[in-house]
C-alpha cells in the first residue's frame, strides 16, 4: 500500500521538490498550500488541498476535516517565510509574523493532525541553521533566527512527547537552497535539497529522533 505524505507549503521550492520526490516513490501525497501552483496541479498522485493558511486556526481545522481517517506516515511542516531586520531597522511586526509561521504553525499544524499519527509515523520540521545559537557567527536577521530557534526548541519538545507512541521527529536544516526565499541565492537547488531531506526522512527514527540535521547528514549545534 502506499505511504500516506503530507506535506505543507507544497506549492513551490523545497516543498515542490518533495512533493515529486516522494510521488516518483510511489507515494500518495496531500500537497498542502495557500495556493497550489500550475507546477504542482500538472503532478500526478497528489491530492492538493489548498486554501490552508497555516497561522489560521480554521483553516487547520479545515486540514484536519479534510485528511480525517487518513493515517499519515510521514508528516513534513515545510512551509515558512523570511524577512529581515537589523538593529538600525527594527520590524517587531515582521519578527512576530516570522514566529507565527515559522514556529507556531508547525507546531499547531502537528497538534490538529495527532489523531492521523500512530507507531512508525514520521514528522519531519523543516528548520534552518540559523536558529542555532552556537552557530551564529554574522548576527542580523533577528525574526528569522529567533522563530527557527523557536520552532528547534518546540521540536525536540515534540519529539520527547511522542516517544511513548512511537513517532519520530526529524528537525532539518536544507542547507542554503537557491529558492524564492533566497532570491535565487545558495549552494545548492531545490531539488538536491528535497533528495537530500528525504534521504534523512527514510532513515529516521526512535534513535535518532529529536536530532538537529544539517540535509548533508552532519548533526548542527544548538
């Protein structure tokens, strides 16, 4: 039978690439999005649900209503923004709206989906290295490092939480990925990135779950 994937923010980027990954393993994916891209609805064996803000209460209840009796094997939270602020342009609004979709959202959107995970199941947190606190060595961007160290923080919590029912966390830095999000930036492209991630999705589980994974498998520092 296939594997059941859930993925949020699967209309582009990193989320896109999974999507494909994970339907050219056969699997039945739920493409879950704000607004599904003309990329995503040309793809086969993809259930897309779109409309789904994830910092809005409703629309997860409108997720959870939507995969209800679905049991899902793998669980990915993918979907988050970056915004920049420096000391000399402070955004309290723009911070506050970081940790909302950042770290909040992924957390909510494991919370309303707890009755679709059982023993075996995965959740993978897509997160950054720059919520590392150690690894800080430039400074800046003070809602992005603090709502990904937010979430890091949320997932390890999540991962001792669901030891006892036999779920898995993965928490994975992609590395800097040329998307929308980078303006085209990086080391690497999405779709290395998604090949990458689901490598470390396949080998995850109860002994290392709750372990901070740069994508090219070295463990990051808090």
């Amino acid at each position: 039978m296939p594997k059941n994937i859930v993925i949020t923010g699967a209309n582009r980027g990193i989320g896109l690439q999974l999507t494909k990954q994970y339907v050219n393993q056969g699997c039945h994916v739920y493409a879950v999005c704000r607004q599904a891209s003309d990329e995503l609805n040309q793809l086969t064996n993809v259930e897309v649900i779109s409309g789904i803000d994830v910092t809005d209460s409703a629309c997860l209840s409108d997720l959870a209503s939507a995969l209800q009796g679905i049991a899902i094997d793998v669980l990915i939270n993918n979907a988050g923004i970056l915004r920049n602020e420096t000391l000399t342009d402070f955004n309290n609004q723009t911070i506050v709206e970081q940790f909302l979709v950042n770290a909040l959202a992924s957390l909510n959107v494991c919370q309303h989906l707890l009755a679709n995970l059982s023993s075996g199941s995965k959740i993978a947190l897509v997160t950054s290295r720059m919520g590392s606190i150690a690894d800080n060595g430039s400074g800046g961007r003070y809602g992005y490092r603090m709502s990904k160290a937010a979430l890091n923080a949320g997932a390890v919590s999540l991962a001792k939480d669901l030891a006892a029912d036999g779920v898995a966390v993965g928490i994975y830095h992609p590395g800097y990925v040329q998307t929308d999000m980078t303006a085209g930036r990086g080391d690497i492209v999405p779709e290395q990135a998604a090949e990458r991630i689901a490598g470390l999705i396949a080998r995850l589980d109860m002994n290392n779950s709750g372990v901070f994974y740069h994508s090219n498998g070295d463990i990051l520092p808090w």
